[in-house]
C-alpha cells in the first residue's frame, strides 16, 4: 500500500498533539524533534525512535543490540495510537538533554 509522505507526517505529530514535537525533511525522511531534541525519524510508515533504554514498551518493538550500527527502535504505524507512544518520545527527548 503506498503511503502519502505527508499525511503520514501529519498522522503521527497529530498523535503526538500533547507534546512540544516539530518534524523536519532531511535526508529523504523528516527528522522528529521533541523539546528541541532531535528522538528520531519518520519514513515510509514507521517512526525510528532513538534507543534511551526505555523499558516499558511491548516485547515486540525489536531493540538493536550493542553492536548495531543504527540504535533506534522502529515503531510500525499500527502503534500509531499506543497509549505508551507519546510518553515514550517525550522521555526520550527528556533523556538525550541529559546526555
């Protein structure tokens, strides 16, 4: 099924309407910015968000190991309406100004 860019964007900053969040186009995606910080990366139909240690999301969301290159969980658009999306990428945001 293709997928239009831009709807896409706008369905998942609409789900995240509570928070401080921005996208930006670069590189082919749009970079997903939350309280300045830059979490991840929305694509195709997915959201990449960048691996802080979170430990309360689904067993399903694939978490890279130590010796992979990209360290992002990739989130599939059926999550789109998870109850722990918003807060996933609020404390990720709120990690990364930590680092």
């Amino acid at each position: 099924m293709p997928y239009n860019e831009n709807d896409l964007v706008n369905d998942w900053l609409a789900r995240l309407g509570g928070l401080n969040v921005a996208a930006k186009k670069m590189f082919g995606c749009y970079c997903l910015y939350c309280d300045g910080q830059a979490v991840g990366w929305i694509h195709d139909s997915v959201l990449s968000l960048r691996e802080v240690g979170l430990d309360y999301l689904p067993a399903e969301i694939k978490r890279p190991g130590k010796e992979d290159k990209i360290q992002e969980l990739v989130i599939p658009f059926d999550y789109i309406d998870a109850d722990w999306l918003a807060r996933a990428v609020q404390d990720t945001a709120d990690r990364r100004k930590h680092t």
